[in-house]
C-alpha cells in the first residue's frame, strides 16, 4: 500500500485531475489543500522542493505533479 500525498488548492484543474486518475486506479490518498490549511507557497517549498499545485508525494518521495504521476502509474 503507497501513501499517496496531493497538495492542492480548489481552483486547480490539474489537482482534479490528478485526484480523479487515483481514484480511478482505486488509490487512497491524502488531499492537503495549501489554502484552507493556510500552507504559503514558501512553505510548500520548504516541505516539498516545488511551488506549483498539484505537488505529489508517494511514500516520502516528491514525484511532481500531474503529468509526472501519470507516466508513473
């Protein structure tokens, strides 16, 4: 079982999109919207190397966003 991490923001069509190609492959994830949990953009940095929304961490380990989550699973 991976634990799979999306950081996210509502407006994102690409964080929709990541989170419909997990649940599509039947993958649980953990969702952390940097907005609503008041997360900065530096923050998001500091945790994960990577400004940008979705950011997308399997077992620990930053693997990027949407497209990079694609042509891993």
């Amino acid at each position: 079982m991976r634990n799979i991490i999306l950081y996210t923001t509502d407006w994102c069509s690409a964080c929709t999109s990541a989170k419909r190609f997990l649940e599509s492959k039947d993958l649980e994830y953990e969702e952390i919207n940097i907005e609503t949990q008041r997360i900065s953009r530096s923050k998001l940095m500091e945790l994960t190397g990577r400004l940008a929304v979705p950011t997308i961490v399997i077992d620990g380990k930053v693997i990027g966003g949407f497209e990079s989550l694609q042509e891993l699973l």
